[in-house]
C-alpha cells in the first residue's frame, strides 16, 4: 500500500522540496530499554552485603612505640595484654597498667563479630585514645 503525500494532480515531487527535519528516536528508545533492563538486573546484587576478610598487609613499619594490645576473641572476650577485662572498665584498665598511653593497638579474630569490635572502639574512642587496628601479614611476605 503506497501513498502520496505531495501534489494532488498525481506528479512527483521535484527535488527543490523541504528537507525532511524528524529525529529517529528508535535507536534512542533502544538503548534506554536494554539500560533499563541491565538496571533491573544488577538492582538487587547492591542489597545484599560482601563479607570482608581482614586485610593482608605487605609492608611492615617499625613502631618505636610500644602500645598496649586490646584483643578481641571471635566469642567476643575481651583481653588487655594476656589478662581479661571488662568492656565497660577497658579505659581505666589501660590508664593504670599503662599510665600516660594514649593510643591502643586493637586486635581481633577474623570470626569476631563486627558489632562488639565497634563497640570496644567507641568506648576508647570516646575516652580519647588513639586507635590502630592489628592486620595479619600476606603469608607470601613472611619468609
């Protein structure tokens, strides 16, 4: 089925007519709709969490320094040194063994939950001690 859009009297149209001025918006339309769909697909993978390892570290630096050590277990026990401590006594712990200090190292199990990991760096955070956190060596560096 054809048409004429030109003239009525049946003749063609000569090439001094208007250009044709109207967008394609197929390929436009095309590419939306396959981002769209991509979108769709990879929305639900920034739901779900990534479990982090603690970091492995390649370099070491001499500390001069020599900081008390606050461990933390995967049950969730808290050590200073290699005697146990209370959570809520950890700051006066370390001002009496280790008067004048004001930075601990922490220390913690790969399994411990984060929750009580944050909660021992709040309490020294708020009692104004400086806070380094412990990671483990790249196993390949530790020849």
């Amino acid at each position: 089925m054809a048409f004429n859009v030109g003239e009525s009297n049946g003749r063609r149209r000569s090439r001094g007519g208007a250009p044709l001025a109207e967008i394609n918006v197929t390929p436009f339309v095309d590419v939306a709709l396959v981002l769209l769909i991509i979108f769709m697909i990879t929305a639900h993978a920034m739901d779900s969490g990534i479990e982090v390892d603690v970091p492995k570290t390649t370099t070491v630096s001499v500390v001069t320094k020599d900081l008390p050590v606050v461990s933390i277990t995967k049950t969730g026990d808290l050590f200073l040194g290699k005697e146990p401590v209370n959570i809520n006594q950890l700051p006066a712990a370390i001002r009496s063994r280790y008067p004048g200090q004001t930075a601990v190292y922490i220390k913690a199990d790969k399994l411990t939950k984060m929750d009580i990991g944050v909660q021992v760096m709040s309490i020294l955070g708020n009692a104004k001690f400086g806070i380094n956190v412990v990671t483990q060596l790249d196993d390949a560096k530790r020849r």
